[in-house]
C-alpha cells in the first residue's frame, strides 16, 4: 500500500476513534461495556450520582471501580462492592472536570433493570439506548455550579451526536430500586443550560414515571 494510501486511513481510523469521545474529558477506558443491540436509536440521558465511600469527593475510587480496580480492603464499603461489573459514559466531579470511561457509540453498564415510560411505551434495557452521566454527588446535597455548566457544555455536545429527546434520573426508570440523583438535582437549570426542551421531561411529570 502506498504511504499516502495508509496515512489517509490511519486518518479515518482516528477520526472514527475519536468520534465517540468528548474531547473536554479525560479518558479512563473502562472494560465494563460492549456494543450496543439491535438498531434503536440512543434517545435517553439519565442522570446519576455517585461518591466513593458515599458522600465523600475528590478521590480516586469511582474511577477504580469503573475499571475494576478497586481495593476492597481501603474501605469496608469498597468490600460490597468490589465484584460489581459497571461503568457510565461520563463522570463529572465536583469541580467540573469531566472524565469519560465508555465511547457514546458503545452501551455502558449503569442503568441495571430499568424502563423507559413515554407516552409511546414502555421500554425495557435502558442501557441498549442511552448514555449516562454520573454528577459526583450523594442524594442529600446540591450539586455545584461548575457541575451544572459542564454537564450542560457535555451534553449540547451530546444532542449533536445522538438524537436524544427523552432525559431521566436513575430513579424514574428504575423505581425503588435507585434513588439517584436525589431531590437537590435542579433539572430545570439542567434543561436551560444543556438546551433540552420540556417535553423531555414533561411526559415524565404526566406519566408520573
Ligand atoms: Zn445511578
């Protein structure tokens, strides 16, 4: 192949790589993801939080548990969970600094047993068709300015990619089983900023989902 065959598709390689990727975060691959099923389009956000230990910010663990090297023996909650095969697409920490573990063309593993409810249906397997973003954070506390700014700055660049139309906390599609992001997640301020209409969450509000 001539040189200037293979460069241009080394081109196209990267090109494709990157595709998937923010290019504002960090990347930290994380194992626990595969391909997506079936031809749905990826039309739901869902919104998490998580800290590691619980209600504790700024370390290392949530990265280490999305790439499954957490060490169960540096903390007694790490044990329980050290054997736990999940990832999201995004982690935006307190400071606004965003890390990303899995492609947005790719199923990461952080819905579990969910189910979309629209005014079109019910859908079972939210992972096959959506991205998720962890905002680290605990249910009882308010998230931070530079939070709600990068998630929103994340997620315009999401809806240019992916044709997202409904937006959900962990604890609509999955109802007594999570109670992520908690009360203190302004999801208006989160809508205005990141450019999602109502009706991404309005039929949630009628559906009481
Ligand atoms: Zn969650």
């Amino acid at each position: 192949m001539r040189l200037a065959q293979r460069i241009k598709r080394l081109q196209a390689a990267r090109r494709q790589s990157a595709h998937g990727w923010y290019p504002r975060a960090r990347r930290v691959p994380s194992p626990n993801a595969d391909e997506r099923s079936g031809s749905t389009p990826v039309d739901l956000l869902v919104i998490h939080n998580i800290s590691l230990p619980p209600g504790q910010f700024g370390g290392s663990a949530v990265e280490a548990l999305f790439t499954n090297r957490i060490d169960p023996s540096a903390h007694p909650f790490f044990a329980q969970i050290a054997d736990l095969r999940v990832s999201a697409h995004f982690f935006v920490r307190r400071g606004g600094q965003v890390v990303q573990f899995v492609d947005i063309h790719r199923r990461a593993w952080h819905a579990g047993v969910s189910e979309l409810v629209t005014p079109q249906g019910r859908r079972e397997r939210c992972n096959d068709f959506s991205v998720g973003i962890e905002f680290e954070g605990t249910d009882d506390k308010v998230f931070t300015v530079r939070q709600y700014a990068a998630g929103a700055r994340l997620t315009r660049w999401l809806r240019r990619r992916l044709p997202l139309v409904h937006l959900r906390g962990h604890s609509e599609i999955a109802p007594g089983r999570k109670t992520d992001p908690g009360a203190h997640f302004d999801w208006i301020r989160f809508m205005r900023g990141s450019g999602f209409p109502a009706a991404a969450r309005s039929a949630c509000a009628e559906l009481q989902c």
